[in-house]
C-alpha cells in the first residue's frame, strides 16, 4: 500500500503585523507560481493584523510612519493610502497619519483578499491557542507544541513573535510588588485603574508608548508624569516633507568616522533643506549594512552613547501627536523628567520637593484627617492607604508622588516567551548579538554551533540584534517578501523541473502567451475587443489573470486600459502584480511589455521604450494600438505623422493583411490631410471588420476635416445607433456627430444629442471629461448654448484626483477646459500645481493653458489671448486628435472677440474657413464689427 502523500506545510507562529505579511507573500506568491501548500497561523489573538500595536482603538493613536510609507508590498507604495480611499477616507494622502487601529484593519484585509485569492492553492488553517514550545521531527521538519495539547508538525516554522516584552528590572521590588504598578499596558484591562482613577500617573519611558499613554490617560486636573534616563520625548515628524538627498558615498568604518561622516551629512541637510530629517531618512535603506560594519564593541558603545538620541530622531511621531504633546506640556498636564527611579514608598505623605498634581513642592489635596484622596470609580473618593499614592524617589532628589506608574520602557532585548525558552533550552536557538533577540541568518535561526539546521525562520523584532533597524513594517515587509521566496524555492524549483514542455498558447497575431490555454482565451478576447475599440475589455484581462493569477501579459493588459482608457482599474495593484509575475514568469517580448507599460504610467521614458519594443516585436498589435494616436490610446507624445505613418507602414507586413493596422493607417493618413485616401483605407478596414471602432474614427475625422458635415452626421449618425452600440467609446463617436452639428450650426440638434448621449449619467469618468465637457464649452463660445452650462455635473462624475492629478498631459487639457468652463479657480490653479510638478508636456504646456483660462475666467482677455496664441504650435504634443486640440484654438477666438481684438479673430476665422467650409464659422465671421 503506498502511503498518502501529504502536502509541503508552513507555520507561523504569531499573527501580529509580521506574520500577517508573511502570509500575505506566501499566499501571493503562491497564487502566481501556482504552488500548492498548506498554511497553518497559530496565535491566540482574536483578529489577524493587529498584534500588540495595532490593536489599540483609541484614535489619537497614530502611525509615527506617513501613510505612504506602510503599504504590505515593498514594490507598491501606494497600496495602504489606496485602501484608506476605498474605505471611508478619500482624500487621504501618503503623506497623511492613520490610526493604528486602521492599519490593522487594513492589514487583516489584505490578508484576507490574499486567502481568498489563494483558493485551490493555498490551504489556510487559522488555530487561535499559544504555540508553547517546538521540537525537531525525525523527518527533518518541525513540531510546534500547543497550550492546548495540540500539535502542529509543519515542514518550516517562522516565528514571527514581535518584540519581546519589557522585563521590569528598572523597577525596585516594593513597585514591583504593588497593585499601582502596570507593568504590560498593552493587555486588555491593564489600564482600567488608571481610567478610572483620577489620581496623577508616572510613566516610565519617554519614547513613543509613553506618548499615546500620555495622550490615554490626559483628562483635566490629572498631571501626567514621564521619566526616563535622557528625558527625550520622540522628535515630530515635519509637517511637510523637505524633500530628499543621497546618502553619503563614504561612512568611514570605524564608529567615530561613522559618527563624523552622519553628523556632517545632517549639517549639510540643514544647509540644503533647512531641516536635518532628510539626512537621517536617507540613511534608512543602509542602517543595516552599517551596523554590521561596526565591531561588537563599537556597537555596543553606540547603543550606550547614541542609541537614546538615534531612536528619539529616527523613530518620529505624527505631527498632530507631536501637537498635542506640545498643548499639553504648556497647560502642565504633563511633565517630562530625566532620571532614574532609585526608590518607591507606598502611602507616604506629603514632603519636601515632593511633586503632585499642584506642581513641584505643591500641597496634595487632602480627604478627612489629611489622608490624601482622590477621585475613584463613578465619582467615589477613594483613601490612599499602604496601597493608595506612590512616591518616587528619582536620581535627581525629585520625588513623585502618583497614584499609578505605567512601565513605558518598550521591549525587552530577551526573547522570554515559553516558546523561545524551549529553543533557548534545547540549543536550537540562541540569543543575538549584544544579547538582544535571536541569532539568525538572514532570517534563519542558527544553533548553538552557528548552524541552521532546523527549518525555523523569523522576521522582524527578534532580528535586532543582527539588523538593529528591523522593528518597523518598511524593514518587515521587505524581509516577509524575502521570505517567501525561500519558503517556497523549494517547492517551485522540483515543479519547474518536472514539468513537460509543452507548446505555448499564441495570440491572434501569432506571439506566444506564458499562461495555459483558458487564461490566454480570456486574453485573445480583450485583446480583441481593444482593437476593434469594443466594450469590456478589461472583464476579459480581469478573467485571464483570474484563471491565471501569474499571467504577466493580462495584468500589464489591465494596467494599459485602466491608465489609458479610464477603465475600473486600480492601475498600481495591476502594475504590480505584472512586475511580479513577469518576474518569475515571462518570456522577453512579455518583460519588454511589463516595462513599457510600467514606463508609460510612471512617465520615465515610456514613449522611447515602447519604440524599442516595437522594433524588436513588431507584431505586438497592443503595444502598436498604444503608440498611434487614435480613439483608444493617447499614443506617444512627440510622435510626428512622418515617423507615425513609417511606424504602421513597418509593421503592418507581419499583420498580412490585417484590418487593425489598416484602420490605422486611415487614421494617420488624415491626419496628413490626405482625406480621399484616408477614407478609401477606412471603407476597406470596415468591410473586413464592420465593428472596427478604429476605421470609423478615421472616417469620422476625414469627414469633419474636409468639411462635408452633413455627409458625416448622417452616416455617423447611423453607426452609432446599430454597430456603434457595443463601442466603449460610444460617447466619443457621438461627440463626433455633435461636432458636425455645431459646424452646421444646428443649436437644437447639439443641445438635443447632448442631453441623449452626452449628459452626465450617460457618460462619466475621462470620457465625460473629454467629450462631454469639452462639447458644452465650445458650445458655449460660439453662442450654440444658451444660459447656463452644466459643467459642474461633469466634473460631478469625474474623481478629483483626476480632474486636478491627471497622470497624462491629454486628460489635463481637457481637465482644464471642463474648470473653466464651470468657472472653477480654485481648482484650475490645483491642477497648475501638479502639472508643474509633472512630465515635460505638462510643465511646458499644461502650466500655461491653466493660466491662460484662469485669465479667461477672470476676463483678462488680451492675457488669455496672448497665452493662448503662444500655445498653439505645440499643443499637438498633448497627444489627441487635431479635432479635440482645436477647442484651445476656438478658446482663443472667444477671447479675441470679447478683448475688442476683432481684426486678428477675423483672419483666425479666415484660416478655418479655408481649412473647411462650416456654417457656424461663416455666420461668426460675418458678426464681427467691421
């Protein structure tokens, strides 16, 4: 009989922020390679996620690191600030501080997605008892001991634990010994007393537990003590970020040349920035290497010299925490010493420099018979007795009389827990460098012998001592990332082994797809409705990395729509997730694609990289619908209709004949104004491929440019109500249809279509922005709308972000044509801002097109005329149709007329009427006074 093969198992022990991202990569990870395995949590807590600092709900209680800084992923920053927008908070910025409490909400989520994604790879067993101790199996794996008499026999553990706890040897035996002292003020009800008490309270420690104690337990006529050796309080992080520098090249490598060389970097910081924050963030990435330049003694003397004033700079608390603090410090409600705690009386009374409630020396309110009272539970005065107030003997001379004293000293270096003790006992593990946590390799424990040889991991806390920085999720995360990686190699490695070669499936046009066949169907579809310009293209990609969660290509296909064509996307996760996958999976052509589109959303070098690849895979017809201007994708910026046409032309051989690349084709030959052959290519596009959206905007253009609007509505018109039906530009193409009219200056039929198909509801998002907007405005400046425009509805249906963050310079102009038309200053100057912050096109034209409305807004027509006439030769650089461009020319026209300036707004309308003959631009012509 063969026996059943069980499946690989991995355990974590501890459910706090680092087992959680732990479980988050696995799971992931996993999903992608399509790596079955079990995975088994094992922690007592009620909730994933949370552990000791994330569990507490007080909302003054906030991250000490932005935002921006805490997402679960190293490669994708932006997730954390993203979920807070989904979830309640949407104007929420990286820069922002949430609540703990928030973050550990948002890391059970993220967990929680993750397992669910995992499905029918990942097997998850959640076991809410206490891991107790952990042996070796014969078979080489491990077995954790459970409080409840469980075992669980796991093929690699990582003991994810946290920090160790505080041991309390500050502390004399008589407060040890006392019921006023709250040694773990982190465990549930540990600060009922102090609640409901009104007594004074001491903490010990001055570092960031002390600060939301100190912010807990403030109420009036409570005075708030702390204590600690040096009396730093946390420095406050700035309320804006100065900026960014390198780190210095040369650190020395001694700790004296190591001392020498941050302390003339944070000089040069303050020169630089005004501030010494940038310097000391810049060394973050290398305080690991760092610290293993130092000998053990050097390290130990930085820990006794600098340890104190590094962690009260490095390790920052919110702005509004460090406000708080500040308010509470000038109305004396809290009161920060230096010194040690040399001896505690239980009970004693009032004395001489004895500090209270009252201030230093101050008499302490009294009960009946002078025995000191205080306030107790709903109101009761309670007597302090041989277990009531007690007085604190500092180092100084000072003496503190407290009804409570709260040990803040943080954690421990000594892995206490029985867990640890059992590996501590056994050997398996022992303790790290300087005695603080467990001696690892690169995440391994390493034995008495200095030997890894039982699969135990761990992460974060208990890394101290090898890492000295490693407390802090952006240092966890990276480690739980690297940890997956190993915990999985050897499962991934056999698989890829074992497994045949088989023929790849291929797309359309012939390129092999790195997926199985399903997933490649889905993404055959997309592709497919992409280039006929069809709805739902991005269901389709969404299905494809469904079916296969390791499918490069179907996410970077998801990143394109959603960055490009406005689609439900959240572009970072889908980026993300490509570079994950084209990681550990993916031919050339596919990785070349991931960077192209990975370039072209974060605007570095998008459009020379995209090039590239087409030279190379010239049969890719997604990266050649993304490089040619059309309806479905802004193209490439500095594309010029000469290198566009040689472009299509080049590729078009390999297409053998294709529909797409001569739909194309039409679309730049009129561009040219080359009309007749434009629409000669279009109609041959159409008869191989009716549905072919990109045909149709070609001959919707040739129309329009050479004038013959009657012609186009008509036809337009009738495509748009049968094939048209399923376009996912349906709006644009009626736009198309409403532009005729305008020219025919028809003002009952454009007010007619817009309402029909045009009007918010009907359209939302870019493509409202673009068409809808754009439409009521040029409406409005050739007088075919009368009274007010709804462009305030528009911008309705339009997320902020884009609107005044647009990520494309295209979105921007339109952007600024929608706040001007609703008449918004405000805004048009926030969207200024982020263009100067933004690509080339947006600085060089987006900046002053935003001023030039803002003139035209404010009635400065001659300034509005002037900036608008500079714009026009290079307006073509914001990618678009000359069509959609022309709104900046009929903008400039408004303001000539309304500046006086009727001369040089004749000759513009001169220059249009020999572009194309239009109605509405003769009947404007012959109103302009003579």
């Amino acid at each position: 009989m063969i026996p059943a093969r069980t499946r690989h198992t991995v355990a974590i022990v501890g459910a706090g922020a680092a087992g959680t991202l732990t479980a988050i990569q696995l799971c992931e990870t996993a999903t992608r390679r399509r790596t079955p395995f079990d995975l088994v949590l094992v922690d007592p807590a009620p909730e994933v996620g949370r552990g000791t600092a994330y569990a507490t709900p007080d909302p003054r209680h906030r991250l000490n690191v932005p935002a921006g800084g805490m997402s679960c992923y190293p490669d994708e920053p932006g997730h954390f600030t993203r979920w807070l927008c989904r979830h309640g908070e949407p104007t929420v910025t990286g820069a922002d501080f949430a609540t703990r409490y928030r973050f550990g909400a948002y890391l059970a989520d993220t967990l929680g997605q993750a397992i669910v994604r995992a499905q029918g790879v990942v097997g998850v067993r959640r076991l809410r008892v206490r891991a107790e101790s952990c042996t070796g199996a014969p078979d080489g794996r491990v077995e954790l001991h459970l409080a409840d008499g469980g075992r669980v026999t796991a093929d690699s553990a990582v003991l994810a634990t946290g920090p160790a706890g505080s041991t309390g040897d500050w502390a004399p035996p008589a407060l040890r010994a006392s019921a006023r002292f709250v040694a773990a003020p982190w465990v549930p009800g540990a600060l009922d007393g102090p609640r409901a008490d009104g007594a004074d309270v001491l903490l010990v420690g001055t570092g960031l537990t002390a600060v939301d104690l100190a912010l807990t337990l403030d109420r009036p006529g409570r005075t708030v003590h702390a204590v600690s050796r040096n009396g730093l309080l946390p420095q406050p992080h700035a309320l804006t970020p100065a900026g960014t520098m390198p780190a210095p090249e040369d650190l020395g490598s001694s700790l004296a040349e190591l001392r020498r060389a941050v302390y003339r970097h944070i000089s040069r910081a303050v020169r630089t920035h005004g501030d010494w924050r940038p310097a000391l963030d810049s060394l973050r990435p290398h305080t690991a290497k760092l610290w293993h330049s130092l000998t053990p003694d050097e390290r130990a003397q930085f820990l006794k010299e600098e340890g104190a004033r590094w962690n009260t700079h490095r390790h920052r608390m919110a702005p509004a925490t460090a406000e708080s603090l500040t308010r509470r410090r000038t109305a004396r409600r809290l009161r920060v010493y230096a010194g040690r705690i040399v001896g505690v009386k239980v009970g004693e009374g009032e004395g001489e420099g004895v500090v209270g409630a009252g201030g230093e020396g101050a008499a302490v309110r009294s009960g009946p018979g002078g025995v000191p009272a205080r306030p107790g539970p709903a109101g009761v005065p309670v007597r302090s007795g041989q277990d009531g107030i007690l007085t604190v003997s500092l180092s100084d001379g000072r003496r503190i009389r407290a009804g409570w004293v709260i040990d803040c000293t943080g954690p421990g270096p000594r892995l206490d827990a029985p867990l640890w003790r059992s590996l501590f006992d056994s050997g398996a593990a022992v303790p790290g460098p300087l005695g603080m946590g467990v001696a690892t390799g690169d995440g391994r424990l390493l034995d008495a012998r200095g030997r890894a040889e039982r699969p135990l991991f761990t992460l974060g806390a208990p890394r101290r001592g090898e890492l000295w920085e490693t407390t802090a999720i952006p240092e966890i995360r990276v480690q739980a990332a690297a940890l997956a990686e190993e915990l999985l190699a050897p499962l991934t490695r056999p698989a890829r082994a074992a497994r045949r070669p088989r023929r790849r499936p291929v797309d359309a046009h012939g390129l092999a797809l790195s997926t199985h066949a399903e997933a490649a169907a889905a993404y055959r579809t997309g592709l497919d409705r992409v280039l006929k310009v069809r709805a739902a293209a991005e269901d389709s990609f969404e299905r494809a990395v469904t079916l296969d969660p390791g499918f490069a290509l179907g996410h970077a296909a998801l990143a394109l729509v959603g960055h490009e064509c406005g689609a439900d996307v959240d572009v970072p996760r889908a980026l993300a997730d490509a570079q994950r996958s084209a990681h550990e999976r993916a031919d050339e052509r596919e990785r070349s694609f991931v960077d192209v589109v990975t370039r072209r959303i974060h605007g570095d070098d998008g459009d020379g990289a995209l090039l590239r690849h087409l030279e190379a895979h010239p049969a890719d017809a997604l990266a050649l619908a993304t490089a040619v201007p059309t309806i479905a994708f802004s193209g490439i910026n500095d594309l010029d209709d000469a290198y566009a046409l040689r472009l299509v032309e080049r590729t078009s051989p390999v297409y053998d004949g294709h529909w797409f690349p001569t739909s194309l084709l039409a679309f730049l030959r009129q561009e040219e104004g080359r009309y007749g052959e434009a629409g000669e290519l279009a109609h041959r596009a159409l008869a191989a491929e009716p549905a072919s959206g990109h045909a149709v905007h070609a001959l919707a253009h040739v129309h329009y440019e050479s004038g013959a609007h009657k012609t186009g509505r008509d036809w337009l018109d009738g495509w748009v109500s049968g094939q048209g039906r399923g376009a996912v530009h349906r709006a644009h193409f009626s736009w198309h249809v409403a532009l005729h009219e305008l020219a025919l200056d028809d003002t009952a039929a454009v007010r007619k279509r817009w309402f029909a198909q045009l009007a918010p509801g009907r359209v939302t998002g870019v493509r409202a922005l673009v068409d809808s907007g754009s439409l009521l405005w040029r409406a409005r400046l050739s007088g075919s709308w009368r009274g007010r425009i709804p462009a305030a509805d528009v911008l309705g249906t339009v997320a902020q972000e884009v609107v005044e963050r647009p990520a494309t310079a295209f979105t921007a102009l339109h952007a600024a044509v929608a706040l001007a038309a609703a008449g918004d200053l405000a805004a048009l100057r926030r969207l200024r801002d982020h263009a100067a912050g933004a690509d080339a096109v947006q600085r060089e034209i987006i900046v002053p097109l935003c001023e030039a409305f803002a003139a035209l807004v404010e009635e400065r027509f001659h300034d509005a005329a002037r900036g608008l006439d500079a714009l026009l030769p290079d307006l073509r650089r914001v990618g678009g149709s000359a069509a959609q461009r022309e709104v900046v020319e009929e903008t400039l026209l408004y303001a000539l007329v309304a500046g006086g300036r009727c001369d040089a707004a004749r000759r513009l309308l001169d220059a249009r009427l020999d572009r194309q003959q239009a109605p509405r631009d003769r009947r404007m012509l012959a109103g302009l006074p003579a």
